[in-house]
C-alpha cells in the first residue's frame, strides 16, 4: 500500500476537495491560521469537517503561534498549557472524533534549561496523550528543534522521548532550517531506519514527512528517506504531510481567505506516492 497521505486543512471546503483528490488523512486547523503554523480549530469546525469526509482526522491542539519577541516556539505558560488540556478534553467529550478510525491529535511543548537548552516536555506531553485515551497522538514540527546533529545518537534518543510520552507518531521535517525535509533527507533516513527496529518490538512511531514537500520533490525525497526500506513495513511507518495551498503567500497575505487548496497538486502527490515500489 502506499504510504499514508496526509493534508493539513483550514475548512470543510478545502477537506473535501482534498480527500476528494487523493488525500487518506487530514490536520485540522484553524480557519485563517496557517501563517500562525496552525491552530487549535474550534468544535464546529472540527464537526463540519467530521460531515464532509470519512478519512481520519487528526486534530490540531496549539494556544497560538510563535512569540512575536522571538523567543523560542512551542515554550507555553501554564495558563495556555491548561487551556490546551480543557481543548483536547472538549473534542474527547464531544463525540466528533472515532478511534478506530484512526482520528486523534498533534501537538507539541518544549521546554528550556537554565542555559536555554530545548527539549520535549515529556510530563506535559505525557498528560496530553493520557487525557486522550485511545485517540492517536502525535509531536508536530517542535520536534524538529530537539533534533540536535542529527546523527545515530541524536536520532535514537529523540525517538525515546517519543515513546516515553507514549505517542504514537511524529511530524517532522528531520530539522529546522528553510528548505524543509529535503534538507535533512538523511536524518530522516535514520528515523525511519531506527523506527523500523523499534517497530520491530512493537514499538510503534509514525514518522510523518512534511515541511516544503511539494509533488516536484516528493519522489526524490521518498527515494532517499525509504532507500534501504522499501517494504510493506516500512510503508506503514512512514507517512507525508503537504499543505498543498493553491496559493501559500495568498494565505500569508489574507488569512482564511487565501486558505484554498490545488486538487492538480494533491493528485500529482497521490500518483506519485501509488507509484513507489513499497
């Protein structure tokens, strides 16, 4: 099977076109708040999605967006970390979502030491999972900034955070850095190779691929990240995340209204993740 195809979407709108054209996942966001990096959605959002489609629904849980001071991201009060657990609580209660569908959420809290040195939150994100039951959960793109090097030893520990939070993917661009996941093909590479093996125990950690994947890279990144693993397993741990924005500077530029996105694009992702040989 092709790997998991995943989309993060702004409104009912855009949902049905995506899965319409090929889409087997989505991130639900905020209306008007991906110049923001997404945002919690509200509940009428999430349930007119949870209307329009039937693929599985990951929703997002994050108070705001960067700090305009420049401080690190995903660093949050504890007045916002409440607010996060009252959110993930009110979508549990609601009833919108289906754990044997696969729905859940994603998330991200960091930490600083004295000398502001970042790591995961494991004891916040802990709580976040646990509140969630049999939902999924997943560490969005804050992972990206505790990568360090980006070598074997870094990689191995990262993902034995993860697994101490008790989630069950993760989101991530292998790095920080501007030109996204193709920039850190090879970190990817060995989270996927590492996640395998743990995989191999029944320790399970999706490796969610996003951060500028675009159906003119998606190949070439697929063929590096999976080179070595092509299989059935590995397939199922790996997944892509593309935000296929008809227009991303239109979003930038005019919130909720430039937040439309290209079918053409996510059917060229969709042929091209049929096409690999896994």
């Amino acid at each position: 099977m092709p790997p998991v195809f995943e989309i993060p979407v702004f409104s009912a709108a855009a949902a049905a076109v995506v899965v319409d054209h090929g889409a087997t996942r989505l991130e639900i966001n905020r209306a008007g708040s991906y110049v923001a990096g997404g945002l919690t959605p509200t509940l009428a959002e999430v349930e007119s999605i949870s209307k329009a489609v039937c693929v599985p629904l990951r929703v997002m849980i994050r108070p705001r967006g960067p700090p305009s001071s420049g401080e690190p991201d995903f660093l949050y009060s504890d007045t916002e970390f409440q607010q996060m657990c009252h959110e993930l609580d009110a979508f549990v209660a609601s009833g919108l979502l289906q754990p044997a569908r696969g729905d859940g959420f994603v998330f991200g809290i960091l930490k600083s030491d004295r000398d502001g040195h970042l790591s995961v939150d494991v004891d916040r994100n802990r709580q976040l999972v646990q509140a969630a039951g049999p939902y999924a959960c997943v560490i969005h793109r804050a992972f990206d900034l505790v990568l360090g090097d980006g070598g074997e030893a870094a990689v191995k520990e990262a993902l034995r955070v993860l697994h101490e939070c008790g989630c069950t993917g993760v989101l991530t661009a292998g790095g920080p850095g501007s030109r996204g996941a193709i920039e850190h093909a090879g970190t990817l590479q060995k989270l996927v190779a590492t996640g395998r093996a743990a995989n191999a125990s029944s320790k399970h950690i999706e490796i969610v691929i996003g951060g500028g994947v675009r159906s003119s890279n998606v190949g070439l990144l697929a063929g590096k990240v999976l080179t070595g693993s092509c299989s059935a397993s590995s397939s199922s741990l790996v997944a892509f995340h593309s935000s296929c924005l008809a227009d991303a500077a239109a979003a930038i530029n005019h919130g909720a209204e430039g937040e439309s996105v290209s079918g053409d694009e996510v059917a060229q992702i969709r042929d091209v993740l049929a096409s690999l040989n896994v």
